[in-house]
C-alpha cells in the first residue's frame, strides 16, 4: 500500500459549503454535575457548529439546567434542537403541557425529536396514551409545522 503525502496534496482556495448542518449536543448540564464538566467546557466553537441541542425527559425534569443551557452565551445566536426528549415512567402531561409551554417561550427553539427508546418500553410513547394524545394535540399549533420543507407526505 502506497503512503500519501498529505502536505503534497493542493487545497482548493474555497471549499464549497456542504448541504448538511452540524449538531453539537450535549446534556443541558454535566453528569456527574461536577465543576469541570458543564457544557460550555466542551463547545468547539460557532464555525464548527450550525445547531446546539440538548436532551430532556420527565424522569430528570431539571429546569433551572435546561434555562441555563439554552441561554448561554457561547451560543447565543444558534438555534436550539431539543435532540431527545420523551416521558418515561409514567403518563405525563403535565411534563409534556410545561414542556410545550417553555418551547413557545423559547423563539431559538426550532426542533423537538422525540425519543423512542429501544430495547424497553420504558420511553415507547404508545405506553403512555394520554401523554400521545396531548402531543398530537400540542402539534396542531401553527408553531409547528407538519413536514419538513420538501419532505411533505405523498399522497
């Protein structure tokens, strides 16, 4: 096998930028929660990044972290993924109606991912039938879209 030389090899003056987004993701706070483990620590910088995301769910329902996360001022001005979040537990609406209610409260708020787990039912949503029904019913605000642009359902 040939070895290359990488200090031979010409760069183009401009690479083109790539038809994908970077998500940087983290926990809202460091586990364990101890001082050289927080989020910020670890940010590699507003070039590498496109979004900042970051994973909730009912059975660590930990506010003051998620305030504090999405209001850093490392990355301020990036749009925020809530990258995972479920219910687990238990049927949670009152989770669910206070997580939607931060959502609308948060403008740099533009993705939810919803985990469904594996292995477990623990964060299966359909075990959870009150807690599905207020979701379908939250998605129904003109906050959300239906589809993702150019990805719409055929019929």
């Amino acid at each position: 096998m040939r070895k290359v030389n990488w200090g031979s090899i010409r760069r183009p003056a401009n690479v083109p930028k790539a038809p994908v987004s970077i998500v940087w993701s983290t926990l809202p706070s460091g586990s364990p929660e101890v001082k050289g483990n927080y989020p910020a620590l670890y940010w590699p910088g507003s070039k590498y990044v496109d979004w900042v995301g970051t994973d909730f769910f009912s059975n660590y329902p930990y506010w003051k972290d998620l305030n504090r996360f999405v209001h850093s001022k490392k990355w301020k001005r990036k749009p925020i993924a809530l990258t995972e979040w479920a219910v687990t537990g238990w049927d949670d609406v009152r989770f669910v109606n206070r997580l939607f209610e931060w959502v609308r409260s948060q403008p740099r708020v533009r993705m939810m991912i919803y985990y469904r787990g594996f292995g477990e039912d623990a964060y299966y949503p359909y075990s959870y039938p009150r807690t599905v029904r207020l979701i379908r019913k939250k998605l129904k605000s003109t906050r959300f879209i239906q589809y993702a642009k150019g990805y719409a359902r055929r019929r």
